[in-house]
C-alpha cells in the first residue's frame, strides 16, 4: 500500500474466532479457559515457557490469570489455540499495541506447549492471525518484539517470515534489569507472497504417512522469492 491520500482508519483487533486445518483460535474467556491453558504451559512445576513474559513466574493459574485480566484491560486480545483434532488447549498469542490509526498492531505474549511446538498447529496459527490483521482489517504492518535473549522467538519470528529490522537497546525495564528489545516485521506488500508459501507449507501434500515436513517454510519461501 504505497498511495495513502485516502487511507482511513482500520478497527481495532477485537476477539475472533479463526479455524484452520489444524489449529483453532478463539478469544480467551477465564472460566472456560484459564486452568486448561495453565496446565498446558507446564503449571506450576515450570514457569519456562512465560521466562520473557513481562512478569512472573507464576505459582498458581490464578497469579496469571489476575495478569491476563490487567494485559486485557490495557487493549491486549487474548487468543487461545486448540488443536482441531483434539480440542485440546495448547497456547496462547495475542494481538497487543494496536495502532488503528496507522494500521500497525503486534502480535506478542505468544506461548506454545510442547504439543504444538514443530507442529502444523503453530505454523498455522500465525498464518491464520497475520491473515486476519492485513486481510479483515486491512492493517499495513504487523509487529513481532521479543526479548534479545529469546533466541527461539527470533528463530521462530524469521522461520515465519517476519524482517529482523534492529535491537532496541534497554528498551524495557523487565524484572528488575534492563530488556533489550529485537524487532521484526510484516507489511502489508510482503504478504501476498508470505501467504502463498504459508498455505504451500501447510498443505497435506508437504507431510508425509507420518506427518513430518517435506520441504521447509524457508525453502518455499526461497524458490518462490518470497524471502
């Protein structure tokens, strides 16, 4: 989107339900939700998977439920992932800072179980959310920010396709030191492309009888030129 003589105000990111292929998503409601999403995460035996969460650790799901209520009240949207086979609650990722005016808005506070890590389910819960901020809302830049020392939410953020645009140095005090901040992003006229690798990656044909890759996301994205 390069001519923007009339561009408009998008809406803000308000709860949605989205279903793909192997995940679902849907707003995260503390009664339905909250002890299912705690136990997933690993309770209170680990706090490992929220390490770069801005607070924490957490000995109970009710110390993080009383964090998400606050995250909310602040303007977050709270997703909750299945898996569609099963049903089963597996993480969470939110759509945080929304900017309307300008069309920007991040996606943060992201947390996957081991259930869905190196799965189909997390790969297309990021296409199905990144799917909705530029083609429902129609916004221009999708944010990803992660502490400099999360080295896996870096691997993860460029596997999906996001640009590495820079550090920003004690961009936060986290926890009582200071959070160097790395961030990356998507806009708008880099996601037709992106899409189209994402659902190349996602489709049956891409797994084999026992559900492993055939061809990286990377490697899709390379012979088409997407990045």
């Amino acid at each position: 989107m390069s001519d923007l003589s009339n561009w408009q105000a998008r809406p803000a990111p308000a709860p949605v339900a989205l279903t793909g292929r192997y995940a679902m998503i849907e707003p995260y409601r503390c009664g339905v939700h909250l002890n299912a999403l705690w136990d997933a995460l690993g309770g209170s035996a680990s706090n490992e998977l929220l390490r770069y969460f801005p607070n924490g650790p957490y000995e109970n799901a009710d110390q993080m439920g009383e964090w998400i209520v606050g995250f909310q009240k602040g303007g977050a949207v709270v997703n909750v992932i299945r898996g569609r086979r099963t049903g089963n609650i597996l993480g969470m990722a939110s759509y945080m800072r929304p900017d309307p005016a300008n069309g920007v808005v991040e996606v943060g506070s992201v947390a996957h179980s081991p259930l869905m890590q190196r799965s189909p389910i997390s790969t297309e819960v990021h296409y199905l959310l990144a799917r909705h901020v530029f083609e429902d809302l129609g916004y221009r830049r999708y944010e990803w920010k992660c502490h400099n020392e999360n080295a896996a939410s870096k691997r993860t953020a460029e596997r999906l396709g996001f640009t590495f645009e820079g550090i920003f140095r004690q961009h936060l005090v986290s926890k009582g030191a200071n959070r160097d901040t790395a961030w990356y992003s998507i806009i708008d006229g880099e996601w037709p492309s992106l899409k189209t690798a994402f659902e190349d990656w996602l489709a049956p044909a891409n797994f084999d009888a026992e559900g492993r890759q055939i061809e990286r996301l990377e490697a899709i994205r390379a012979s088409q030129g997407a990045g």
